[in-house]
C-alpha cells in the first residue's frame, strides 16, 4: 500500500497533471482511502431502533400441523411481486428446509421441501438447514435474491448426526438455475466449504458450526463482494462446552470461501449469539441477531437484539431493550431468531416463537397494529 501510495504522490507531481488537477485527485484519493468509523454514536443507535422496532405482536404465522414437529429458523424475500419464506422443520431426525408463499407477509402457504434428508452416507445426510443468500441489502428495498453465475445459492449447516443439533455441523452449499419461488430440491458442492475441524478453525469454532448468512456487498467494503456471518460454538480450552459466537468469511466466488480475522464480531463469552442477518440502513449496515442464556440477563432465556457498523468487521451493539423477548404464551421461553423486513411503510419483525411447552413455530410483530393471528399450536394431551 505503502508503494503505491507514492507512485499515486509522484503522478499527482507530474507536469501532465499540472497543480489544479494533482490537487483534486489528490483530494478524491484521500477521501476513497478515508478510514471508516469503527463505533456508531447512541444517537445514530437510538435513530435505527425508531426505525425497526415492532411493538404490536400479530401472533403465529407458521406452526405445525401435529405436535411432532417442530418449524425454526425463517428467511423472507422477494421474487416476481410474491413473498416466500424458507424455514425448518425438524421430526426427531434433524433439520430439513422448507418453502412457503404470502401475498400479504401475514398468511403463509406451505408449498414443499427445497433441502431433504440423504437415504446415502452424505456427510449431510440428517441435517440440511438453507438459509437463501444475496438477497437485496437494503432497508426497505426489493428483498429480491442476486444471482451469481447464473445460479441463486443457498448457504446451510448440515450434518450426518441425527437429534436437534447434534454431532459436528458443518457449512455447505446449496444452488439452484432454478426459480427460487418453486419446489425443488437444491444442488449441493459434494463436501463442506467449513468445518469445525479444518486446520485453520479459530480458537471460537473449533466444536460445531450453525447458522450462516452471505451478504452482498458490491462496494467491497471488505475487499471481497460476498460476506458471510455465522455462528459457532467454540473454546481454546474446552470447545464442546464454549459459547457461541459470530465470525466473518469472505469470498469472490461463492465456491471458495476464507475465514475473516482472528476474533468473532459479536461475542457475549457466555451462552449464545447468533443467527445474523444484515441489512443497510442509509451509510450504516444493521446486524439483527439473537441472544441467549446471558450470564447478565435473568429477565429472559432468549431474545432479539440488533448492532451497527459502517465497516462490517466492527459492530456498535444495542444497549436499549430487546427489539422481540418473550411476553406471550406461544413465545413465553423463546423469542429470537430474526428476520425484518420492511414493506409499504410496515416493518414485519419474524422469529421464532418457542412456549414452555417446547412447542416451536415463526411469529411476527410489527411496526403497526395488524390485529391478530388465529394460528395457534396444537393442544398438548
């Protein structure tokens, strides 16, 4: 960096540039190398909580049909003016990955599986857990998935263990030339892109990897167009009973990716911080996510939270109240797992709704009162 910023010094003092010009390249250069903010201000923090909070909580959207089952995990976007939401199911095998289709973001469809159990030795044959990617990043936009040669990708954990989250999961891919609007089953790479065991795992995720989400960043804020987060549970003394945290890949490809930095970006050191989605919001980027079994927090087992970046590596987390915790009884143990959208004006604020119970399904609360939801879980006997 350091050579070429003196060929750029010694151009700029050229006679071909002459001093007028030299000057104004020499004011564009400082300006394109200017270094980003690392801390966002409880001002511009107090500004974006306005802006995404959902006080009004409609109620379940998606819940099983038989008490067998449990629904997890949703992911909204866009696709020929339709809406559609990608979620879990899980039967006592592990997590398989579902589609689902809205006209209004508040009454959904189910329409069929996208990621299915392996009746072979694949190193996901019980677990596939997709989340679509590269969906539109900004706040209020078109919430429609980019394609990247061609194809829509799916980034997912999987596993060949069978139970809620049991044995190493690890990161795969999924894609598609297909419509992501319509049933099918996705293709995969043949092996994981991320494993807890790889040789250049980070001290945090050296036990099992979950959630993950690629972001599209065309400004290469990083160096790289693709951005993924994810969460893993991880410790340099005893990995298995680490906490977990939220860490960086990067990629130019989507096929070939690289860990990013030494240290998770969000660490609580205890209990979980998780499932990251990320959207920009005028110069600052967003990051919904959810906490659980803080040491600091008694209130409640679980809930949803949000931190700002201009960077995407240095997160300004919020301080104020949770944007979604527990309060009614279809979400009275857990309330987290985000994804926010905003639609005509209305922010939907999805989630995972889990009651004492354990009864598991997606609720949504929004920015103006919607009234409420007639779904409710099936009576236990």
């Amino acid at each position: 960096m350091k050579n070429e910023m003196n060929n750029v010094l010694r151009f700029l003092s050229s006679p071909l540039v002459g001093v007028r010009g030299g000057l104004w390249l020499l004011v564009l250069l400082m300006a394109c190398t200017t270094e980003l903010p690392k801390t966002v201000s409880p001002e511009k923090m107090q500004e974006v909580y306005e802006e995404v909070k959902t006080p009004f909580k409609y109620g379940l959207v998606m819940a099983p049909a038989v008490d067998s089952l449990m629904i997890d995990c949703p992911t909204v976007f866009r696709y020929e003016g339709g809406w559609y939401m990608t979620y879990f199911y899980f039967d006592g095998r592990g997590y398989e990955t579902w589609l689902a289709k809205s006209d209004d973001l508040l009454h959904w469809e189910e329409m069929g599986r996208v990621l299915s159990f392996s009746d072979s030795t694949d190193w996901d044959s019980n677990q596939k857990a997709g989340y679509p990617s590269l969906q539109d990043p900004i706040w209020g936009g078109s919430y429609e998935l980019n394609q990247v040669d061609g194809k829509y990708w799916m980034p997912y954990f999987g596993g060949s263990s069978t139970g809620y989250e049991h044995g190493l999961l690890s990161i795969g891919m999924a894609y598609t030339d297909q419509s992501p609007a319509t049933v099918h089953e996705w293709d995969r790479l043949d092996h994981p892109i991320f494993k807890a065991t790889d040789e250049d795992a980070r001290w945090w995720e050296n036990s099992t990897i979950y959630k993950t989400w690629v972001l599209l960043d065309e400004s290469k804020t990083t160096g790289y167009p693709y951005v993924m987060y994810y969460n893993a549970r991880g410790d340099s003394i005893n990995p298995g009973h680490g906490a977990e945290r939220i860490g960086m890949a990067v990629s130019d490809d989507m096929v070939n990716w690289q860990r990013f930095g030494e240290n998770p970006v969000i660490n609580h050191h205890k209990g979980i911080s998780g499932d990251a989605v990320i959207q920009k919001m005028g110069d600052v980027w967003v990051m919904f996510y959810f906490g659980a079994f803080w040491p600091d927090r008694k209130d409640h087992d679980a809930f949803n939270r949000f931190a700002c970046s201009y960077d995407l590596v240095n997160w300004t987390e919020w301080d104020g109240v949770d944007l979604i915790a527990p309060s009614e009884s279809y979400d009275n143990w857990f309330a987290h797992k985000s994804y926010v959208v905003k639609h005509d004006g209305i922010v939907y604020h999805f989630y995972c709704a889990v009651n004492k119970d354990s009864q598991r399904g997606i609720a949504v609360a929004t920015s103006l009162d919607l009234g409420k939801s007639e779904l409710s879980f099936q009576l236990k006997n």
